[in-house]
C-alpha cells in the first residue's frame, strides 16, 4: 500500500495539530449556568446522583474525544490517497487465449478437473487481479474463433464470460443457455486466435497475451504459438506467456500416462451392397493414442437401433481397421460409437471406461444416399441368351445396356460402370475403355488387347482348384464342369488366381483403379451356363465392381472448408445458384425430419445459405452431426440431401503436448503463477474512507442526540 496524495510526514503535522486543537476543546471546563430555585432541598437528591456519576461523565467525554481523533485521522488518510501497489503501476491490458479443442475436455488431475476447468480457474484469477485502470479480453480457440468477453475493465462483465456451469434445467432462466467458454470438436485455430488478440492490443497500454492450452495441437498450432514468442521478442510488441495445461508431470518432469489414455474414431464410412440396397457395409478406423492398453466395444447404431457391434482390445498406439459387413440397416442415417465394456458385476468396467478418455472423439455418423442402378453394358453377339438372362435378374440394382460388337468400342461404352464382353470369335476392341471388364475367352484372337496376357491354350481343362474366399466365388461351386477348350493367363504380381486348371490360372482378376475379370473360356463351348454356379457368379461379380465404383460414402471433417459437389449427391447442378444449410446442434447432432421436430415441438436452430456454382459449393462445418441441405433453386429445387460432419482428427484426439524440445516455450515465456486477487476491484481508495468517516460522524451524532458521549 502506498500513499499517492500527501505524504505521510504532512499528514503527521496536520494529524498533530488537529489532535491538538481537539484536545484543547475537550480540556475546556464547561461553565455550568447558574439557576435560582425557590426550595433547595427539592435538588440535593439530584446533586447527590450526579456526584455518583461523575466518573462515568468522565468516561464519556473520553469516548468523545477518541471518536474525533478517529474522525480526523480518517480524513488524513483520505488526503493521503492510498493505494495497493496493483493500483500505481502502469495500467495493462491482457489478451486471454482459452484452447477450447476437443483435447481440452481431458481429466487433468486426481479431482477429476478438465483441461478446460483449470484454464478456466486461471483465467478467473487473472480477471480478480485487475487493477482499476486494467483491461482484458477472453479469446475462445477452437475451431472457430470467438469472443466471449470483448476488451472491458468490467470484471463481471468478465467473470460471467467464463462461467463454464452447465445450464440448470430447475433455473427460472432459459435452461438452452450455454456456456460461453466450452470444449468444442475439432483442433484449436491459435493462429487466427492469436492474430486476433495482437490486433485488438495493438494501441493498448503495457499488452500482454496469455495463452491457455494444453499443448496438444497441430502443427499449425504449434507454429502459431511459436510466432507469438518470436514475435514478442521485438520492441513494442505485446509480450506473450504460455501456460501449459496438460497431463500432471511426475517428479522427473514425464507426463502422468493415466491422463494421458484416449481412443477415437478417426474415419467413419459406409456403403450399400448394390445386390442388397437393405444391407450396408461399414468402415471404421479407431485410434489407441494413449500409452496404455485400451478394451472397448464398437457400436453400430441406424437410427437409434443397434445393427452391429463387435469388442476391440488395442495396444498403444495401434490403428485398427475395421469392416463390418451385411448389416442390416434399411435407413440412411449411422452412427458409430465406442462404449466401455461391462465388468463382472454388470457395471461399467472403470478400466475400460478410462482408457476411451474425452468422449467426444468417441462418435462418428455417416448418411447413405439411396443408392443408384449399376450402369452395365452387355457387349454380345447374340448367341449368349444365359448372360444376358442372369443379369436381367438383377434388375433392381442393374440398369443394363445391351449393344452389338460393332458398338462396343470405347468411346460407345465407357460410361458404363461395367462392361461384359462376350463376343465370341470376334476380336476385342483396342483400346478396351477405361471401366470395370468382364471379358470372356479373351485371347480367342490372336492379339488380344486384354491386360492379363495368354500363357498357353488348354485342351477340354477341368475347373479343379477355386479361390472359396474370395467374394467372386461365394457361394459358387464348379464341379464336373465340362468345357471344350480354354486358355491360361500368365499372371504378373498382384493379380489374383480365382480359378485353375491343375494350377494354372483360368479365371484371373486384376485389381486396380479399374478392375479386370478375364474368364479364360467360351460359355457357348461350355455346360456351366446349365448350373446355378453360372448366374451366381455373375451376379458376384456385378456386387463385387459395384462396390469398387461406387466407394464408401464418407463424411467429411470438421473445421475446414470442403468443396463438394452435387453430383456426388444425386442432384443435377448446372442450373443451381441457391441451397439452405440447416446444421445441427450439439444437443441434437441428428435432427429429426423437420415434420418431425415439428410435431414433437422441437426447436430447429436457424439455417445458413450458401451459394452454388457450375454444381458445386462450400460449406464450412462446426458442430459435428448431419448437415441438411435443400436445393432451393433450379431445376431441382426442393430435393434435399444430408451430409455426415465428423472430428476425424487424429491430432485433436491426441492428448499429448507438443510444445517439446524444440517446440518447448521459454522460461521467460512461460506463464508463472497464478496472480493473488486485487484487494479492491474498484478506486480511488479515499472515497471508501470518506463513506467510514461519514458513517462514524453520523454515529457519534446520533449518540450525542442520545446523551450517550455528552
């Protein structure tokens, strides 16, 4: 405490000679008036009551001078103008950086606290350490940077900025309020943070930022807290401290690995079998990043109803790959989550539970667009009525083409998704297009363009050996199967022996963009078109290059802005300008149909449009969910699609810091301490002694009024 006013030997003399005149008044005998009376005995009584107190009038007139005195010493130390040492400093302003990713929402100590609540703590007390002419901002970094509090000396203003309570549903005040400060998906944008809190101290006094984050970021991040030291270095610059909020350090300085367990789903996809649009199959990558053993179960769920699921043990810092196939799920909308296994007891197995760490990198969805017919081209001369029989059978997820030999040149075929050839004598179009090929005897003529080349011919071969495994051949069985003539491929690597004579391949699948299935005989020359193997096996092969062209339908990633288009939806766009984008909430990361929500009288929050052009537009998602879209002009105003946002960030899941070794933040950079609180918010300190001084006047004037101190 120091004295801004007078100084303290003038309050001395003035203090001094105001005791002294105050004493001096107080020495005065009071001159008592003199009053005749017309019988004295009528006032001894009196006289004699009086003398008993006379000691205690004494007293009195003590009390009253002590009152005084400290009347005039408080209007001393008013003109002396204290003030705490927080007060006579340069005033400051503080820029308060929050990381808000996903990592933020780990436990970081034995209490059970978040990252995000001991950021939270910190930043309170560096708001209770204002000083009266200081001022502070609150930068809330996630994957969208916003501003909680704007730049204010207000410390409520401030405080109410960082209350991270969850709204009370019991609460007369509207219980959907949300904090303003809370965890979000995706990794933390420091850069743009950081970028916002130099420019808004830029004129400020004494400018100082204040990063809160527990160092597990990106490279972008990394760097962009890098750039803040740097750059603090120079003159003029606002400096820039960093405070670590990670895993509790042990004694040797390594980070506690308990804290550190979290598992995540980093890719979620899903695609319908072409011969079965009600069955789906699923992809899912999950990601053990922490140091310790993980045990879990994997759940697949359509709309709330559980389609599969299988338990999962990974070690630290496996990846594992999973494919879940036929399920059956007839709706569009998936949802991928990881659970903690029960325990014997039939509770949730801690053990299991801790090692799946924040949970909201433990969900992912996927949305499946009704899936479209399999264009396939039937490239015959006719004389094969059972190929083309067995592929009228898959009408429903075959749209078929048929063409003569003198149509099946590339260019008249190559927007096929499939393509049979089964031209008999007649040779092979060179170049063959550029799509999925069934080709039957394709070295009949001497210099076939087929990509897998002729070894020798065969004279009247046995299918004796077959790939069971391979999903061409399930199901399918030759046995006995008679043929005239035939030929062997020689295979290069990576092709695939699906059927041989005695070990040498017949029927030969080549993988790649484009795949390849040679069938080394005639059917014509053949009885397999007689048996159920045939048509299986066609209809194997039209599911099998169906889902090789179609693909998983994957969502997209959080955070950045994604270019898509409306072809890959369905949607003809040459002639679309307009859509409306209606985003969940992360409450309601699967909103119901809108009829739907309407009926149960649920609030749909405000939907965004976004421009269109030549069939493609952005979208920039936040909140992790299905995205709504509605085309709203064009030709196909009205059609609405869904879109599948997920984290899918390994490196916001990563709960490890990063700001190590080279990357380590300077001593002299590194935040210290959290301050103590200002004795007072608010100033100048004489107005409160002024008030005391008041008070205590009023007081001793009612006890005078009282003949309490006369």
């Amino acid at each position: 405490m120091q004295l801004a006013g007078w100084a303290l030997a003038e309050l001395a003399v003035v203090f001094a000679a105001g005791a002294g005149v105050i004493t001096l008044l107080y020495l005065l005998r009071m001159r008592r008036r003199q009053v005749v009376v017309p019988f004295a005995e009528l006032w001894e009584q009196v006289t004699r009551e009086s003398e008993s107190r006379k000691l205690w009038r004494k007293l009195r007139r003590l009390f009253s001078w002590l009152i005084q005195l400290i009347l005039l010493a408080l209007v001393c130390l008013a003109l002396g103008d204290p003030r705490p040492e927080v007060w006579l400093r340069e005033p400051a302003t503080t820029a308060i950086v929050i990381d808000t990713s996903a990592s933020m929402a780990a436990v970081a100590d034995e209490d059970g606290q978040t990252r995000l609540a001991l950021a939270l703590q910190r930043a309170r007390a560096e708001v209770e350490a204002l000083g009266p002419a200081d001022r502070a901002l609150i930068i809330a970094a996630g994957s969208e940077v916003s501003v909680p509090a704007p730049l204010t000396g207000e410390g409520g203003t401030l405080l109410a900025a960082l209350d991270s309570a969850p709204p009370d549903p019991d609460s007369p005040i509207n219980p959907k309020t949300r904090p303003r400060v809370r965890v979000g998906p995706g990794e933390a944008d420091l850069g743009r943070a950081l970028l916002l809190a130099r420019n808004a101290l830029g004129d400020q006094p004494t400018p100082r930022i204040l990063v809160l984050t527990d160092g597990a970021l990106d490279e972008a991040g990394v760097d962009a807290v890098d750039r803040c030291i740097e750059r603090a270095k120079l003159e003029g610059e606002a400096s820039c401290e960093v405070l670590d909020i990670g895993a509790p350090k042990s004694e040797d300085g390594e980070a506690d690995t308990a804290f550190g367990r979290n598992v995540a789903i980093t890719a979620f996809a899903a695609r319908r079998y072409p011969s079965n649009p009600d069955q789906v199959e699923v992809l899912v990558e999950i990601q053990n990043l922490g140091a310790e053993p993980a045990r879990f179960e994997l759940r697949v769920t359509a709309d709330g109803l559980p389609v599969g699921g299988k338990a999962l043990e990974l070690a630290p810092g496996d990846r594992a790959l999973e494919v879940l196939p036929k399920l059956d799920a007839a709706r569009e909308r998936l949802v991928a989550e990881l659970r903690p296994l029960e325990g014997a007891d039939g509770n949730v197995d801690e053990a299991s539970a801790g090692a799946l760490g924040p949970s909201i990198d433990d969900r992912a969805y996927a949305v499946i667009p009704p899936l479209d017919p399999m264009e396939v081209t039937l490239v015959t001369d006719g004389g094969n009525l059972f190929l083309e029989a067995a592929l009228l059978t898959l009408d429903d997820s075959v749209r078929l083409t048929t063409v003569g030999v003198d149509e099946g040149a590339a260019s008249a075929v190559g927007d096929a998704n499939l393509v049979f050839y089964d031209i008999a004598a007649n040779p092979l179009p060179d170049p063959l297009p550029t799509t999925n090929l069934v080709i039957f005897d394709p070295h009949r003529v001497e210099g076939s363009p087929a990509p897998i080349p002729l070894l020798r011919e065969l004279r009247s071969p046995r299918l004796s050996e077959q790939n069971e495994k391979h999903e061409i051949l399930e199901g399918v069985v030759f046995k006995d199967v008679n043929m005239f003539q035939g030929t062997s491929f020689d295979l290069a690597p990576g092709d695939i022996n699906l059927v041989s004579h005695l070990g040498e391949p017949i029927v030969a699948l080549r993988e790649g963009d484009h795949g390849v299935l040679q069938i080394g005989f005639d059917p014509r020359g053949s009885d397999l078109p007689l048996r159920t193997a045939f048509p299986l096996m066609i209809a194997n092969a039209v599911d099998y290059f169906g889902r090789r062209e179609a693909g998983f339908v994957a969502a997209i990633p959080i955070g950045a802005s994604r270019e898509l288009a409306l072809a890959d939806f369905g949607v003809p766009g040459e002639d679309v300008t307009l859509l409306e984008v209606l985003p969940p909430t992360p409450d309601n990361p699967i909103p119901a149909r809108t009829s739907e929500d309407a009926e149960a009288g649920v609030e749909r929050p405000t939907p965004l449009r976004v421009r269109a052009q030549d069939g493609r537009f952005r979208i920039r998602a936040l909140v992790p969910g299905v995205y709504t879209i509605t085309v709203k002009d064009g030709a196909a105003a009205g059609a609405v699609f869904e879109v599948a946002v997920n984290q899918a960030n390994a490196a916001a899941s990563n709960l490890e810091s990063r700001l190590v070794d080279d990357h380590a933040v300077p001593e002299a950079h590194a935040a210290g301490p959290a301050p103590e609180p200002a004795p007072l918010s608010e100033g100048p300190l004489w107005t409160l002694i002024m008030l005391a001084a008041i008070a205590l006047l009023t007081a001793e004037w009612a006890s005078y009024h009282r003949r309490k101190t006369v």
